[in-house]
C-alpha cells in the first residue's frame, strides 16, 4: 500500500500496483514492484555482497568529499553520489573471501570530470594533526583551468573508517595545501586524495591519489 500526499494525483511513496513509488533528490521515481525475493548465498554472492558492503562503507565515510568530487557526475546519470562511487570503485577491492578484502587505495575515485587537476607534491605528515601538499604545477590555462579553480585535499583513515575534506579555501594559484584532521587520528594511517572544482560551470576534475602516512 503507497501513502499518498498532496491528493491523488500526488506523490505516492511506497506500493502502488505493480510500481514502487519513492522520493529522489527531490522527484519521484518508480520501480517495478518485486513480489518473489530470492537470498542466494552461494560463495560468488556472499562475495559481491561483501564487497557492497566493504564499498558502502568508505562512501560514508567519505561523503562530505564525495558530494563535491561526484555531485556532477552523479546527477547526469541521474544517481546518487554514493551509487557512483559503488559503481566507478567496484574493480578497486580486492581478494577472494568476504572476510579478507582489500582496498586499491590508488585506484579509488573520489572525484570523476574532465576539469584539468593540478600537479601535487609529495604530502608532508611532519606539523601534528596536519596534512600539507605542495601544488607543483597548478595548470592554470590548460582546457578550462582557471586560476580560481578550488583545490580539496581528502584524507580517509582506515583505522577509525572515517574520512574528512578541506574547506575549500584553496585555488589554483595558492602554492599548497592543508588540511587539519580531527584529534582522534594521531598516530593513525591515512591515504591522501586530491581534486580540482571549477570556479565557473566546468565542473571537476578527475581525483588524483597522493600517498599515505601517519598522522603526528
């Protein structure tokens, strides 16, 4: 049964006939109704799911940077930005046993377009509870890139599954990056994105992977 709103010709969420109805990023969508659900679980399938799960999970961790690095990649394949990242990451997790994966942390994508990214530097973990990053070449002129181009530093930190981004203070033409880490990641391991957002209507760029380290 659907709840119904606005009428009845209004939005209608749940089950109505042989359509399912739910709100999406503000419209509503419908699915075919599945009336016979299977739960298979042979080795394959415990697999796939164990990976869902494994990507689920570093999608929420790192959403914040995900809604800006995806926002405009997810929206013209009419998905969330979480559905991308599961979809673009699939090939990026590793190993033959559900309980064993493993992360390509330089294969993951957390930002997707074809804005030219910056050039970095190595990332330096020395001042505590920072991450800096020289911008080596910012590309300023090259396709679209502007020199009033946003550049993010993302962190995710295995230990604690959690993630965070810079506050976007940081263009093109600024020389470096910093990024502060909440106090619960010192003496923890963390691995370093980086992407470029336009100043204008040019979107993204694709993320590029910076290393790893500890945090002091």
């Amino acid at each position: 049964m659907s709840k119904n709103f606005k009428g009845y010709m209004g939005d209608q969420i749940g089950k109505l006939g042989t359509a399912v109805g739910r709100k999406w990023k503000r419209k509503m969508v419908y699915a075919s109704y599945q009336g016979r659900v299977r739960n298979p679980r042979t080795e394959q399938q415990l697999l796939v799911r164990a990976r869902f799960s494994l990507l689920s999970q570093l999608s929420c961790a790192l959403q914040d940077a995900l809604r800006l690095g995806l926002k405009r990649y997810a929206y013209q394949r009419q998905e969330t930005e979480h559905n991308s990242f599961v979809r673009l990451n699939y090939k990026a997790i590793g190993g033959s046993e559900p309980d064993e994966l493993t992360v390509g942390y330089d294969e993951l994508v957390v930002s997707q377009g074809a804005l030219p990214n910056v050039q970095y530097g190595t990332p330096s973990f020395e001042t505590p509870m920072q991450i800096t990053v020289p911008i080596t070449t910012p590309n300023t002129g090259v396709g679209h890139a502007d020199d009033s181009d946003i550049v993010y530093l993302v962190a995710y930190c295995p230990g604690l599954q959690s993630g965070c981004v810079s506050d976007g203070s940081v263009h093109r033409s600024d020389g470096s990056l910093m990024l502060s880490v909440p106090a619960a990641w010192q003496g923890q391991k963390v691995y370093v994105f980086g992407f470029a957002e336009s100043a204008s209507t040019y979107g993204t760029s694709m993320s590029s992977y910076l290393g790893f380290g500890t945090i002091a």
